[in-house]
C-alpha cells in the first residue's frame, strides 16, 4: 500500500490523534510527524545568530567567489 499523509493532533498526554481513511487496515504503521506553526526562533534571536556566525569568520563566500564558481 502507498503511503498516505493525514492530519492529526497532539495531545497533552503526548498521543497522537488521527482519522485514516476506512481503506486502511488495522495494525501497525510507521509515522513520521511534521510540525505545522511557526519557527522556535524569533526573528531578532535567527539575525542575531547570523550576526555572531558571520562575527566568528563564518560568513561564507564573497560575492567575488560566488561569481568566479558560476563562472567555473
């Protein structure tokens, strides 16, 4: 059978609750969970993880090498 994706909720006590189509037969199954909201980050705590990054010398390639490995 194909996979199917559903929607479900997560409770309180940490359960999983879903509706699966009647097609699906009884037993056990494999459940990856994506979840849906926003980022755990504020936008001001992400820049200023991108500033200390780039304040460390972890701020990548110039615009210089990135035109010269396009051109590569």
């Amino acid at each position: 059978m194909p996979d199917i994706a559903i929607k479900g909720t997560i409770t309180a006590d940490h359960k999983l609750v879903a509706d699966v189509p009647s097609d699906i037969p009884a037993g056990e199954v494999a459940v990856i969970v994506r979840v849906n909201g926003k980022p755990r980050g504020t936008a001001s705590a992400v820049l200023a993880g991108f500033k200390a990054a780039a304040a460390r010398g972890a701020g990548g390639r110039t615009r210089e090498q990135i035109d010269r490995d396009l051109e590569d």
